[in-house]
C-alpha cells in the first residue's frame, strides 16, 4: 500500500513541525520519540511534551506514520524531503513569484542570496539541461 502523501495536496508545515520533519529526514530511518527528543533537545531545547505535540500533529497531518517496536513507536516520514521541496517551491513561485523563475532568481541576487558559486552552477544546469536534482 502507497501511504506517501501526494506532492501537490501538501500543506506548508509550521517552523517546528518542519524541524521534526528534517531530522527525520536528515537520519534516513524509523526513529524512536527518544531519538528525536535528544536531538531536538539538542538544536532547540525542546521538551518530551513539546516534541510529543508535534510528532501527534505530524501523524494527523499524514506527515509521519509510526510503527511499534517491542516497547515504543518508531516514527518514519510518509512525505519525502523532494516531495515536500517541491510543494514548498511550486508555492512559492505561484504565490510570490506569479509563477515567473526570473522574477524569483532576480529576487534572490537582489537580496545577496546567491554567491558566485550558485550563479555558476545555476549556469551550468541551464546550459546542461539539468533540473538540480540529479534527474
């Protein structure tokens, strides 16, 4: 059975939400509320309940699904860091951009977000083809 959440229907994560998601994603496998409390704990300072409440909206938003193991629950992303990067920046060029990449890419070297090596590589995809994701 497919329970990943299709890349068009999601909805744009909270900032701490986000968190959560990235460092399941950042560790590539099913994670104990331990593990990510420890790490959260770590970046944010985050308590069990704090990250309790968001691994329980995460599940209800269909962002992670558990799965139990002995004595506790494992946590696994149902969404992929691409799928959600993608959601994320077809938002943000509808939404911001009116759909235009120059408008975007302008924005970003306006506002110094791009050094010399984003422009080359940017370069470099647009004269190879290439979409940056490897594809």
């Amino acid at each position: 059975m497919n329970d990943r959440k299709n890349a068009r229907s999601l909805e744009r994560l909270p900032d701490a939400e986000l968190e959560v998601m990235l460092v399941l994603w950042g560790e590539g496998r099913p994670m104990k509320a331990l593990e990510l409390r420890d790490r959260l704990a770590e970046q944010h300072g985050w308590q069990k309940a704090t990250v309790q409440v968001l691994l329980g909206r995460l599940c209800t938003r269909g962002f992670v699904a558990t799965e139990d193991e002995r004595n506790y629950k494992l946590y696994r992303p149902l969404v992929s860091e691409e799928d959600y990067r993608a959601a994320e920046s077809s938002t943000l060029m509808r939404k911001l951009c009116r759909g235009s990449i120059s408008t975007l890419v302008a924005s970003l070297i306006s506002a110094n977000e791009l050094d010399e090596a984003d422009l080359d590589e940017l370069e470099a995809m647009l004269h190879s083809g290439k979409r940056g994701d490897g594809k």
